[in-house]
C-alpha cells in the first residue's frame, strides 16, 4: 500500500514535470492575472474604498465662517479639501479654470468679510428684537441686509445630483451653525450687561440630531477589501480550481490508454494510486498558493500597488489554502470520472471553473454584485474559500473563525469523490 | 472440486450495460496447468471480453469461473498476486521511459530496490531495449512498445499470463523473438491463456485451442484434433473459416 502510494506520487511528480505546457497553464497564467487585474481594478477599488469628492475651497473670509466651512469639510468623510494650489494662486478665477478643465469636481468660494457681515447682521436683528437697549447704530455704518453672504460653488458640470446635493446641505449645516453661534454670542453679551450675569459658552455647537450611516450587506461587513486584498486570493482560488482540467484529463488519459486496466487487474486496491495522484495535484495546488501569496506580498508592490498583509494567523492561511486545494482536487476527480473524453473533461472543467469562479465573486466582488447575485454566490465554493481569506486578512480572524468555510469547502471534496466513487461503480464495468 | 481443470470457467455469460445483445453467451472452457491455451475467433467475438472476465477486469453476469479451484470473484486478491495481463491495447505512460514504466508497475506488484532493475535490466536486455532503457514510451515503433507492454505484466513471475493479441501489428522479428519467449516461460511452468487472430502461430505454439464465435465457444481442442475433426482442412485456418464462415462481421 505505502509502496503503491509512493510509486504513483513519483510517477505522478515526473509526469507532471515533462507536461511544461500544463504547468506553464498552472502557473504563469494566474501570475499574470493577478498582476494584470489588480493593477486594472486598483482606481475602482480606491473609489470604493475612499469615495471622496474633490473639492478647491477659496476661503477670502478671515472670520469664523471660512475656518468653520474648511474645518466642517475636511471632518466630513467624503470631501478632499483642496485649500492651497502648488504655485500658490488660487484665486476665484484660478479655482474656476481647475474645475472647468476636470481637475476638480467642484470649488467653493467664500467671499471677503463674510463673517464680518454675518455678525452686523445678527447684531441689527437683535437690535431690532429688543429696541432701545443698544445704542443706536450710526447711519453710515449702516448695512444693506438685501445684499447677503453669497457663498460661489463652482461645479464640474458632470457632477452627479447627489453628489451637489450633499455638498450643498453641508454648507448649509455650518453656516447655520455659524449664526446660530454669533446669536448665542451676541445673547450672551447681552445678558452680562444687562444682568452681569456670565453666560458660560457651550463647547461646540455640534448638531442635536445625528446620523449614523452604514452599508447594509450580508457580509455583515463594513470592511471593503482593496484591490490586491482582493484579487491575490481570488486568481489564487481560480488558479487553483483550474487544476481540474489536468487533473481531469490525466484520470481519462490514464483510463483511456488502459493503464487503468492494467492496475486493477493487481493486488490491491487502485485507491493508493488515485491518492497518490492526487496529492501531487494537492502539492501543486499548495505551491500555487504560496506563490501567489507571495507575488502579493514582494511583486505588486514594485507596481506601486499596496503589499499584500497576511494578518497574523498564518496557520489558518494554511488551513484554508488546504481547504480551497482539496476541494478543487475532489472537484477534479468527479470531472474527470463523469467525462467520457479529454475534450469533454478540458471543455467542461474550463466553463464550470469560470462559472464558479464568476458566481464565487472572482471577476466581480461579491460586494458590489446585485442582491441576487450575491444570494447566489453563497453556492460556490470559490466564494466560501474567498471568504475564508478576506477573514484573515482583513480582519485577522483565526483558524476557528474560518472554520464555517473550511468545513463547506470539505463537504465539498468528500461529495465529489463520493459522486465520482458511485459514477464508477454503476456506470463502469470495471468491477 | 478436485475435478476441475486449472481454469475452469462454467457457462459465463456476459451483456454490456446499454448493450442489446450477449458479448459471451453460456460459454464454458477448461484449461490444465502449464497449458498453452489459444482464443482464436473474428473481430467481436467475444474475446477481449472472455479474457477481461478470466483476469478479473469484467464481471460476468452469469456463470462462475475457477482458478486453481478456487472462485475468482471470492478470492480476487489472491489471484491477483498469480496472474498477469498482457492487455490488447499498450498500457504504458507514453510520457514515461521505458525503466520508469516498468518501475513503476514492478512497485504496484510489490517488488521493489536491486531486485526490480535487475530484472528489468534482464528483460529489456533479453527483448533488445537495453539501450533504450531511459527513451520515453512515445519514442518507441509499435514492436518496441509490445515487447514492453509484455515486460510489464511478468516482472513479478505470474503462475498464469493472460495475453490479448500480444502480436498485433507487428513485424516478424518482433513477433518471434515474443512468440520464442512465452515458450520459453511456459517451458519453466506458466500457464498462458492467448487470443490471437494469426491462425500460423497459434498452430505452432498452443497446446489446446478454442475457436469462439458469437460468444460462444464453437470448438475446443489441440491443434491436431481440430484438424482430425475437419478432415477435410489442411491447415488452421482452413478449420477456422469452415467453422466460422465467410461472413464479414462488425
Ligand atoms: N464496453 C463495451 N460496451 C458495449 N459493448 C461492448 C463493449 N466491449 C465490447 N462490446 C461488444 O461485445 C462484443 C465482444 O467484444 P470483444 O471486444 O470481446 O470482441 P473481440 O473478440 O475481442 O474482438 P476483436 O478481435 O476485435 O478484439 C462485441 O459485439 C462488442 O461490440
Ligand atoms: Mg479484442
């Protein structure tokens, strides 16, 4: 039996050694996949990930409401504020041109004295609310309180509604914030002087009603994995799972050329040669992985792409490797059982891995497929394997964590040997 | 049961599943040890399939078949260990040498270190490989790869070698020097059950032939007897067309 074992991985590691096509399939081609999709799908990624707007603001205020408008729009999560050009001329007329030519989406100019006007403002309504207490206000300094604080925003004219709409309701929000503040100031000066009364000055005046926003996904994730968090797995799993078509196509070469014949006809059963084969297949399917781990890690970042981090649970990144390479291995063993010729194996192992593969979120991340689509991913063992990565590395989970996805993606292998056990059982007349 | 011949199979009959008709119907034939048993008949007849069943490849679906007077199908294991199959199409890794082939298949009998090379050293020496010994399979002409696909199936001194059409296809130099070697191991004691469609040959070598047609064997006997029988036949093949007719088959 151990002999039988080692005889059949022998024979199996020289095999697979001459077929240099086959392993230039297994190897080269993910390499240039992942290199390829993660460096074409790293901006798609960046906007998922940070979704900010661009934005020129051209503060010529020197009060309050300037500092307040550029402190509120830089804490808001979505706005990359923009307050200082290289050359150092931003002006209305420069910020126009940049955002006319694409530059930015938008520029946001605050007019000279605007706090200054506020502030007279406010004073003249209070003056008004309670005649008579404050000394009367000199004809020429009077203001003209038709003419208002006009706030320019400059969009790209290919800005989205919403994306105008949240701009403007932000810039509401401070500037009535900001009035309120000189109201309350004004109040309180008021207050001291008539009553000597200290009014004590709340520390922020941040709004009462908050909101709380999040994406609702099943992933019960809020975690968005970046380009090569994403595609180093996915390319790993979709390489590894194509280790069905040689896999496949050895079993039929083997049964076809009549070897398989030959070897039942001796002592023992033909299981020790099958498990032989498929650990070599299983060896391979592991070099795979570490290999695009690595590329993940040492390459992409030569491309200016961020490193792949591993988290810190190495051994559940072993565990879950093994995990996807028994399945895919199984998975191989059933095709190449049920298939009745090398052509239908290839043919048939390439469309059901790309379908998996497409289904598992490969292609396209399951966070950004349609609610469907994502019920349906749930199917794949790709996506269960996928999930078991993004786990570890974005969220650093253990081998116990994972476990979920390890033990799918094992039901998975035994079910396919098992269907290819019985295929050949009833189907064959191969005792 | 001590009157049962070495082999002796009783009325197996055999249908493909999905096929329509019987491959071997109720065929019964007995083989004595140290015999040299010739399966001679047209394409279809059942031969491959007699022979599959014989080795334990096929199961019958109906009948029994004895091997040294015990059941095969109870006993596959240990029968396993005494035969060996030399199968009609080349079982050999076309993308292996011929020494890793036969490496490979001496471990699966189990004989394995000095004692494996050295007897396939012997056997590639004796069939004129040795010098092809580390040459892929797919380098080799058809004769090349015959002679091989026979090492195989000995290294391991089987008591009964199955052969399916061992020479088909090719040359005179290849078929004598393999024709010359079974006699040679019958000589030392194996029992060799052949088919073989070259009726020359089968005149020269079997000690006792069977001429099976539609599944069934149509007559049995030495080569002498068969020729007594028909009087009329001057050679083999002269009996085999008269008992099997002219008739082209599938
Ligand atoms: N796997 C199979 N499935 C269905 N029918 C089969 C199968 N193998 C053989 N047969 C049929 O069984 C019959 C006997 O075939 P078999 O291969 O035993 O003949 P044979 O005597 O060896 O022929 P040949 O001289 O061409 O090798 C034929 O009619 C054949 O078509
Ligand atoms: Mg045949």
């Amino acid at each position: 039996m151990i002999l039988k074992f080692f005889a059949s991985v022998r024979k199996e590691a020289i095999l697979m050694l001459r077929d240099k096509a086959g392993l230039a399939i297994l190897f080269v081609m993910p390499m240039a996949l992942i290199l390829i999709m993660t460096l074409l799908q790293d901006n798609t990624f960046k906007a998922l990930e940070e979704n900010k707007i661009e934005i020129l603001l051209v503060n010529k205020d020197s009060g309050t409401l300037g500092k307040a408008i550029h402190k509120g729009l830089t804490e808001a999560d979505f706005f990359q504020i923009t307050d200082k050009l290289e050359d150092d001329t931003l002006t209305e007329k420069s910020a126009y041109k940049k955002v006319a030519s694409g530059a930015y989406q938008m520029a946001i100019v605050i007019p000279e004295g605007a706090t200054d006007y506020i502030q007279q403002v406010v004073t003249h309504k209070i003056n008004t609310q309670l005649p008579g207490l404050q000394e009367p206000v000199e004809e020429d300094t009077k203001i003209d309180l038709t003419k208002g604080v006009n706030v320019k925003i400059f969009f790209d004219p290919v800005t989205k509604n919403s994306f105008k709409q949240s701009v403007h309701s932000a810039l509401k929000e401070f500037t009535s914030k900001i009035e309120a503040e000189m109201a309350f100031n004004i109040y309180g000066k008021l207050f001291k002087d008539m009553f000597e009364i200290e009014v004590q000055q709340p520390e922020s005046f941040s709004s009462i009603i908050t909101f709380t926003e999040e994406y609702a996904t099943n992933l019960n994730s809020k975690i968005i994995p970046n380009s090569v968090q994403h595609n180093v797995p996915a390319w790993t799993l979709f390489a590894m799972f194509f280790i069905v078509i040689p896999l496949a196509g050895n079993i039929i070469k083997e049964r076809e050329s009549g070897n398989v014949l030959r070897l039942k006809t001796m002592p023992g059963s033909y299981t020790a040669v099958l498990l032989g084969k498929l650990s070599i297949y299983l060896i391979i399917c592991i070099i795979q992985a570490a290999l695009m781990i690595a590329i993940g890690v040492y390459i992409l970042p030569l491309f200016g792409l961020p490193s792949l981090m591993l988290g810190t649970n190495l051994f559940a990144l072993f565990i879950i490797v093994l995990a996807a390479a028994l399945a895919a291995t199984g998975f191989g063993v059933a095709i190449g059982s049920i298939a009745t010729s090398h052509d239908q194996a290839s043919i048939f192992g390439a469309v059901s891995t790309v379908i998996l593969a497409a289904l598992g979120g490969i292609w396209v991340p399951v966070f950004i497929m349609p609610e469907v689509m994502q019920q349906i991913s749930i199917l794949s063992p790709l996506n269960w394997a996928l999930n078991g990565f993004y786990d570890i590395f974005l969220r650093d989970s253990g081998t116990l964590d994972i476990m979920p996805y390890v033990i799918k993606l094992m039901i998975f292998c035994i079910v396919s040997i098992g269907v290819s056990y019985f295929y050949n059982k009833f189907n064959r007349s191969i005792s | 049961m001590s009157n049962r011949s070495y082999i002796e199979v009783e009325n197996i009959s055999k249908i493909y599943p999905g096929a329509d008709i019987f491959a071997v119907k109720d065929l019964s034939l007995s083989i004595d040890k140290g015999e040299i048993y010739g399966l001679l008949g047209p394409n279809g007849a059942g031969k491959t399939t007699t022979i599959s069943i014989l080795c334990s490849l096929l199961a019958q679906t109906t009948g029994n078949v004895y091997i040294d007077s015990t059941d095969l199908y109870a006993n596959v294991n240990k029968i396993r260990k005494i035969i060996g199959v030399v199968p009609q199409d080349i079982a050999l890794y076309p993308k292996l040498t011929a020494k890793e082939n036969l490496m490979f298949f001496g471990n699966m009998y189990g004989i394995k270190g000095s004692l494996l090379k050295n007897k396939i050293h012997y056997y590639l020496e004796y069939f004129g490989l040795i010098n092809k010994i580390n040459k892929r399979i797919d380098t080799f002409s058809g004769g090349m790869k015959r002679r091989v696909n026979l090492i195989a199936s000995i290294l391991h001194k089987p008591e009964i070698l199955f052969l399916d059409e061992p020479t088909v296809g090719i040359d005179v130099q290849s078929r004598n020097v393999i024709i010359e070697f079974l006699h040679e191991l019958n000589k030392k004691g194996t029992t060799i059950v052949y088919t073989s469609h070259h009726m020359e040959e089968a005149q020269n070598l079997c000690s006792k032939i069977g001429i099976i047609d539609k599944g069934d064997i149509i007559a049995e006997g030495s080569p002498d007897q068969l020729l007594k029988k028909n009087c009329n036949c001057k050679n083999l093949e002269d009996v085999f067309l008269h008992l099997t007719g002219r008739q082209l088959r599938d």
